[in-house]
C-alpha cells in the first residue's frame, strides 16, 4: 500500500537536488573559466609578451586552426585573444570568482575601467545575476549612475567585498532605468499606469532597485486626523533592514512632493517600526527634477528622502555624462 509522501519531507529533498545540480553546473562552469585563464597564461608565455613580433602575430591563427580541427567551434582568433586579454586583466588566478562563467567574463572584458569591472564582479556574485542581467547593468551604467551620487566613499565601500557597511546611498540609483517596461517616451502617462506597469514587471523591478529589496505592498493606506494617505509602493530592504517607501510622480518633482514624503517617512518612523529595523527611507520617483530643490527643501544632514529620475530608455554613455555634467552645474550654480 502506497504511502503520502510528507510535502515538507519532499521539499527538502527536491532542494538537495536543485542545490546539487546548481554546484555541478558552477563547477563546470568555472573548470571551462580556469582552461581558458590558463590558456590565455601559456600564450602569454609563448609569445614572451610580445605579440607584435613575427612569431607573436602568427601564433593565434595558427594555433586556432589546430584547435578548431580537433575541438570544433570556439577557438577561433577572435576568442584566443579573448583568453589573452582574459589572463593580462587577471592575471591573479586567486581573484577568479567561481560564481562568475566564461559569458560573464567576456562581458567585463569589454569594459576598461578595473574598479567597474571588480564593482560588477561583486554585484553579480553577490546578486547572483545571470549573463542577461549582467550585460543589463552594464548596458544601463550602473556603475556610473551609483558613482554619480554625492557620496562618492560609499559607493566604493558597496563595491568592496570585504565590507559589511551599507548605506542608502550605496544601494539608491539616481536615475532609474525602466526601458523593461515598454513604454514609449512620447506616450502619456498616468501615475496610476506606471505604477501598474512595475508592478508587472516586478521582478525586473526589483533587478533595478538592487539588492536586498523584497515587494510588501501597493497603495499602503494610512490614516491621520480624519484623512486618509496612500503611499504608492512599500518594499522592505534586508541589507539595510529598513522600509523603503517609493512615490511615483510622472512630471517635475515639487518641494510638495518631498514634504508629503518627508510626511510618510516620519508616520512609518513612528508607528511601523519593528524591534531590529533601522529608520525607514523614502525615496520620491520622478520624471524630471531640480537639484537645487531637493537640496533647499531638505536639510544638510538628511540622510533619509531621496528624489531620484527615472528614465524609460537606456541612455548611451554620451547621454548620461551630459545629464550628470548638467545635475552637477546646477547643484554648482546654487552653492
């Protein structure tokens, strides 16, 4: 006679499983990353570092005529010269990441900067991006966008693996790229559509808030003096161990718009709090805003509202240096 297997019984059975496969799968991985760091290492040698000379400039098409006859596809030149490049940018092998595979190695080659590349390194591993996610935030200037912020030493800390400090400003992005959601930058747009719009899209939503963000609600009603507030989208951060209190504005950010935050930041600070949870933030989603007017309406040491844009597209390198030299020449023009 058959027995009901226990669901709970079951379940731990079925993550032993998933666990395991998951290990295999980076172990593989991670074999393949080694073969070609010490690939890339032997060329080096081989060519004495000289790729220019006679020998040098011969060597990998050759050597990728040999290999492709033997092992098939991918070892053509294009890709030796990745595995060159791949041991000259890290030629410690201890510094390899075993969580990282040879696609998301060949997406930091592309990049110049070494502190973008070791930021990005940490956010995947940390964040367990997959290569899309990886090739996202890049393609969207994640690196640049945190760095834009005023705080310039914590963003730096975010990136460091071997720190346990965060801030807000380490995890809050200014602007925020929303291209996933498909809207057209000319189509007209009411607050109660984008919101309905992120909340379809809530898993690449939370991809762009960061890490550590978990959704708790929509349209979170409170009630003061015989009126009611709404506050647009709670979530809960667990690095920062605090509400994270999101307001979605479609036009230019008011001085209004920061104090009603200011409003909901302090009721949650005074009533919601749960034993262990730092203070609450609030951070004000607009289309447009005015630097000079955040800085005027909040005070100096204000480390709890934030107003951050967001952008329905992902802007090309050259767009947003413009849109941070911009923000900064009128924070300039305020001093």
């Amino acid at each position: 006679m058959s027995e009901i297997i226990n669901n709970e019984f079951y379940e731990d059975i079925r993550l032993i499983l998933e666990k395991s496969r998951k290990d295999v799968s980076k172990a593989i991985n991670f074999t393949m990353v080694d073969a070609y760091w010490n690939i890339g290492k032997r060329i080096i040698e081989e060519q004495k570092g000289k790729e220019n000379s006679v020998y040098g400039s011969n060597l990998l098409g050759n050597l990728s005529k040999k290999l492709s006859l033997e092992y098939g596809k991918g070892f053509d030149e294009t890709n030796l010269s990745r595995m060159r490049k791949f041991f000259l940018t890290f030629s410690n092998r201890d510094t390899l990441c075993h969580d990282l595979s040879w696609s998301h190695y060949r997406l930091l080659l592309k990049l110049e900067n070494d502190k973008a590349i070791n930021f990005y390194i940490e956010e995947s591993r940390k964040a367990n991006w997959s290569v899309r996610e990886l090739s996202r935030q890049i393609n969207s200037l994640y690196f640049e966008r945190l760095l834009s912020s005023k705080d310039k030493n914590a963003v730096k800390l975010h990136a460091n693996k071997d720190s346990d400090v965060v801030t807000p400003m380490q995890i809050i992005k200014d602007p925020y790229v929303l291209e996933f959601l498909g809207i057209n930058k000319y189509e007209k747009l009411y607050e109660n559509d984008l919101e309905e719009k992120l909340l379809t899209h809530l898993q690449e939503f939370l991809l762009e808030l960061g890490r550590g963000f978990s959704f708790v609600g929509r349209q979170k009603r409170f009630y003061i003096d015989g009126h009611n507030y709404f506050i647009d989208l709670v979530f809960y951060n667990y690095i920062l161990k605090c509400f994270v209190l999101i307001d979605l504005k479609i036009g230019e950010l008011k001085h209004q718009d920061i104090g009603q935050m200011q409003m909901y930041v302090n009721y949650y600070t005074r009533e919601l709090l749960n034993e262990g949870d730092n203070l609450p933030i609030g951070i004000v989603l607009c289309a447009d805003k005015s630097d000079a007017i955040v800085k005027y309406t909040l005070p100096d040491d204000n480390k709890q509202i934030f107003a951050s844009k967001y952008m329905l597209y992902i802007p090309t390198e050259d767009e947003f240096r413009e849109e941070i030299l911009k923000e900064r020449e009128e924070i300039e023009a305020y001093k």
